[in-house]
C-alpha cells in the first residue's frame, strides 16, 4: 500500500505536546518519504496555544 496523504489533527493546548508530536513529525514525514503530501489541521484548543505562543 502506497501512502499518499495524511491528515494530522492537532487539538491540544499542551505546549510539549505541540513541540514533540503535531509539529515535529509534520517537520520530517515528507523529506523522509514516509508520505507524499500532509496537511496540519488546528482544531480546539490548539487554536488558542498558536495564537499567543510566538514560537509555535
């Protein structure tokens, strides 16, 4: 089975979280090959951490 799109749903507010999972692997599954097109939704309380954190 080939892997042609993914879809990451982000919904926590938690800032490691955002840092260790959402963010980091969406920074290297498609230079890696692991799929060939990826799109980050911000959903729920994600929303709010994106808007005040600058470094997110």
């Amino acid at each position: 089975m080939i892997k042609t799109k993914l879809l990451i749903v982000w919904t926590s507010q938690d800032r490691e979280i955002a840092l260790k999972l959402p963010l980091l692997y969406g920074s290297v599954i498609l230079e890696r090959g692991y799929w060939e097109e990826a799109h980050l939704m911000i959903w729920g309380p994600s929303i709010k951490l994106v808007a005040e954190d600058k470094e997110i």
